[in-house]
C-alpha cells in the first residue's frame, strides 16, 4: 500500500471540516482545519514525524487527531470519516469547495431544491432557480457560476508551493547518482509559475538504462505509465505526474531550454532561428543547410547563438523578454540570496504556532538580519486577533529579546484590519510606535470595485500604513480576487512611498507576477512576506522571490533587500 501523502491526508480532515460544518458542530470543524493546515504545509513527510513519535509537534494535532493520523498511515483510510459521509449526501462536501457556498447554504439547496453536488448546482444556476430561494438574488447566482467556473480551471492545476518539496526530493536523490552528468528540473516547475500540471526533468548521461531504472524504483513512484531508454512517465505521490528525459551532454542545453518553454517562448526562439539560417530542436542548434551543430550543451550557448542575451527561466513567457534580449536590456533580477528579511510573519500571540522567540531563531537560523512580527490585530476574532493593551504588551517582549540577539532584530509590527469604513482597528497613537504596519482586507470581498478601492485608499492615507498586504484578497484555486481598481492603488502607493506585498504563501502569492509588471510600471516599490503561521513556512520566502523575478523586479524594487538601518529610513 502505498503511504499516504501529507497533502492527502490534510485533505481528509478538510473533509471532516466540512462535513461537521453542515451538520451545525460547533468548534471542532476549526480544530480539524487547523491541523489540515498545518499538515500540508509540513516541510517533511508525516510519516517520518510520525516514526520519530513527533506528531504532537505538529501545531493543532492533539492526541486526538495524532491518533487519526496513524491510522490513516497504517490503514490508508480513516474510520470516523467513512462514518460521517454516510450521514450526508454524497456531494453536499464537494460542494463547498466552491466559493460562496458554505456549510448552511450547502444544506439549504439540498432541503429547498434537492441539490447535492457542482453539477446540479450549475445547471440550477444557470436555470435560474436559484434565485426563487430567500437569500439568493440574480447577482448571487453570477457569482456562483463565476466560482464555479474558477474550479473547474484549477482541475489538474498544482500549488506551485505544496509540489516544491516533492520536487527537491527526486532532483536530490537522481543527482546522488554516479550514472548523472548534470540534471534540472524544467517546465513550468523550473520558470516557478504559480500552478503547475505535471513535473518535467531533463538529465544528461552516458548510462541512460541506468537513469531509468533508478527513476522508475524511486519510493516516491506510485506508479509507472511509461518506461523507455530516453523517456520516462511515472505518477508520483498524491498522483502527480512526472517526466524525465535522459540526454547526451551535448544536447543537454538545448533539451533544458525545450522542455522548460514556455511554449510561446520556444515559437518565438525557433523563429529567430529560421531567419538566422538555423534549426533549433531539443537536440540542438544546427546549420539548416550543413547540419552542423553550433551550439546545444548550455542554454546560454544557444541563446548567444542566436543573437540573444540568457533569458532567466523565470521570465519565458514571451512578455517582451525576446525583444529585451535582443537588445541587452533585459532586467537584473532579484536573488533570493539579496532577502535580508521576512516582512509579514505571524506567532502564537494570534493564529500561529510559535512563540517570538522561535520565530526569530528560525529566521536567524535562515540568514535573516530581521524578522518582522506582524500579528493579527483586534477585529479578525477567528485569528484571536490582538487589541492595543496587547500589542504593547508583545512590544516589551520585542524589545527584551532584542536586548539579547546579536546580528539580528525583531520588528515590531501589525497586520491591521481595513474595515468596511476604510478605517484601521489600532488606533494611531499605538500604530505610531511599531516598526511596521501592514494593513490588509479581511471581509467585505463581494464589494462594488469602487467601494473596495475606496477602503485600500483610505487605509493607505493613514500615515502609519507602511505596506498593504495581499492586495487582491485571492486564494489560487479558491478564491478569485476581489474587484479592485490596482492601477489607482499602484499609483497611490508610488506616491505615497508605501510598498506592495507579494504575499510569498503558497496559496496566495498575491500580488500576482503580471500585478507586479503593471506595479512597477507605476514606479512602486514592494515587500516580500511568507505570512508564516508556523517557523517550517518562513521558507516560503523563495517562493516570493520567484514571483517578483516572475514579475521583472531587481534588487532595488523591493524593500527586504534593504539592510536594518536603511530598511527603517525606508519605513519612516
């Protein structure tokens, strides 16, 4: 039997969220939500935590849900939940992955109109026999299709964030083999797009068999689709997956250039070929009329060759690379080795797991000169969010613990409320005293565009406001974002010299990378921030670098590149 997944097993109890949800329990729909949470974020494999007698380590798994964990290990599946879905009707769960469908509007289009699953709740829509209901009105019934629209073309598509470790696993073990001159991962995966379909890697050797038989026997195939002498087709746990192709040194840069695309990308290049006289394939570049080979074994050989300065993976997208390249002016990208800092992180003090202390620690631990502690304020309830006596309460213990950390700095920070006024929870006189000041929307997201530009506008003329936080409000596969006018905001924000954040969470990376193209065009600048709830998701921080690379941003467009002393000028 294969070993569940973390991701699987997280879905399991997001089930039993759901289904208790409807059935009107109170409290422990939270407490299993958490502990999903928790589990698919997890840098390693339960099962090694749970070998190592460590599942009580994982934040909000209690006895309990420990105890549900192994049994879904030892058996594959888990009792309670088999029991629960036969009190509902088959659907009724599934259904509320859609948003605007929660767990009361689930068990009233089921009383009202027998509706049990997306596909009756479509054609209802589409019918118009929602809007019959007390509750519904046409404008609800468009936002439903509208939802379940976004569902439909996120089938099959991955959080970038949640696949990565999986990823790191197979490229480390194929690169440990002796049969292995150089290896990549390409595809979307390699120009780190925020979803992706499958995984693609591309390694040369002179052993291919080799290569293959270890590839096809790796613990983390559950299965092969296909196995050949230069191609192989496995599906990896949780059932993505994943291609390798086995090349000879001398193709292998132009094999890594194919196979990472885009395809738009790739047109573009064998075009330019064509009116050079050449041809350009996975295997190479040639003469078009000697067959010679000009160039093939690096990637940067090949764009050289055909007059073109190396395009980062990051940016073959055919957004105005090609054209950038071939006049030597496309952008220097922002590593992720300039990240000084975290700016938008989360302790027990709110929602998350770990206490100032090990946050800091873990952050110090990463390279961090700093870490910027910024909790939920008073008026997010469901994130135990902090009121002012609170937060300069967490202010003294900021400063204590700085008094004795050497080389590195805990920021003292907020990430406050915008309401529905446009207006803060903190008040000012305590937001004055912070370091930084995050302002996000938490609610309201069903608002008339001009009434949520409104509120973000508000909330940026506020003097304390340094950074506003994932300015769309998106969840990828969830949520789409809410209707905002971000080219007034980008503009304000340039004038106001306050920062966008590219919310490095997995499931958010919000701003989006052609949000950060139309920011920067205004002149704004930005900050990147994991959102981290547990110390495991400040590694979270490359997948906002990716991101703002995605987006054509340097070093000088965001603002955690900066060391402390010039970081506060900034701030202030």
């Amino acid at each position: 039997m294969p070993e569940p997944t973390n991701q699987e097993i997280a879905d399991i109890f997001f089930e039993i969220a759901d289904i208790l949800e409807i059935e009107g329990t109170q409290f422990k729909p939270r407490a299993y939500r958490r502990a999903a949470q928790s589990i698919e974020t997890l840098p390693e494999s339960i099962a090694k935590l749970n070998a190592r007698g460590e599942l009580d380590k994982i934040p909000g798994v209690g006895a309990s849900i420990a105890e549900k964990i192994r049994e879904i290990l030892n058996t594959g599946h888990l009792a309670y939940l088999e029991t629960l879905r036969a009190q509902i009707p088959k659907g009724l769960s599934r259904m509320m992955q859609i948003e605007n469908i929660g767990p009361k509007t689930a068990l009233k289009l089921y009383k009202d109109l027998k509706i049990q699953d997306i596909e009756e709740l479509e054609k209802a829509a589409k019918q118009g026999r929602l809007r019959k209901l007390k509750g519904f009105s046409e404008k609800a019934e468009e936002r439903i299709l509208e939802s379940i629209a976004l569902h439909k073309s996120a089938q099959g598509r991955l959080i970038l964030g949640h696949v990565l470790p999986l990823v790191d696993a197979v490229e480390k073990k194929l690169s440990g083999l002796k049969a292995v001159q150089k290896i990549s991962v390409a595809g979307s995966v390699r120009r780190r797009k925020e979803t992706i379909h499958d995984i693609d890697m591309i390694v040369a050797s002179k052993e291919p068999g080799k290569v293959m038989d270890y590839f096809t026997q790796l613990p983390e195939v559950k299965k092969i689709l296909a196995k050949g002498q230069t191609k192989s087709t496995v599906l990896l746990e949780g059932d993505i997956q994943a291609d390798l192709r086995v090349v000879g040194k001398e193709s292998y840069g132009a094999g890594l250039a194919y196979l990472t695309g885009s395809k738009e990308h790739n047109i573009r290049l064998r075009d330019i070929a064509i009116g050079k006289g050449m041809k350009l394939s996975e295997y190479g570049l040639f003469d078009r009329k000697t067959d010679k080979r000009i160039a093939g074994e690096t990637e940067e050989s090949v764009y050289k060759s055909l007059g073109l300065a190396y395009v980062e993976p990051e940016l073959r997208e055919d957004r105005g690379e090609i054209e950038a390249a071939q006049k030597g002016k496309l952008p220097e990208l922002v590593e992720y080795s300039q990240i000084k800092g975290d700016l938008h992180t989360h302790t027990n003090w709110s929602e998350g797991a770990n206490s100032l202390e090990e946050m800091g620690l873990a952050a110090k631990a990463m390279g961090h000169e700093y870490l910027a502690i910024c909790d939920h304020s008073q008026a997010l309830g469901i994130a135990h969010g902090m009121n002012e006596r609170e937060l300069v309460k967490q202010g003294k213990e900021i400063d204590k613990l700085n008094r004795k950390s050497e080389g590195f700095t805990l920021l003292k920070g907020v990430e406050a409320n915008i309401g529905s006024d446009g207006k803060l929870d903190i008040k000012d006189k305590v937001l004055k005293d912070l370091d930084i000041v995050l302002a996000s929307i938490h609610s309201g997201f069903k608002q008339p565009e001009k009434k949520i530009t409104e509120r973000v506008l508000s909330a940026m003329h506020n003097d304390n406001v340094n950074i506003i936080a994932h300015p769309t409000g998106r969840l990828i596969n969830e949520r789409p974002p809410y209707k905002i006018d971000l080219a007034q905001v980008f503009e304000e924000a340039a004038g106001l010299g306050q920062s966008m954040e590219i919310n490095a969470f997995p499931d958010r990376t919000d701003l989006s990378d052609i949000d950060c193209m139309k920011a920067k065009e205004y002149g704004a600048t930005f900050s990147i921030g994991t959102d981290a709830h547990d110390k495991s998701h400040l590694g979270y921080m490359r997948l906002g670098a990716a991101t703002a690379r995605r987006g054509w941003l340097g070093k000088k467009d965001v603002i955690n590149t900066l060391r402390l002393k010039e970081l506060r000028k900034q701030l202030r």
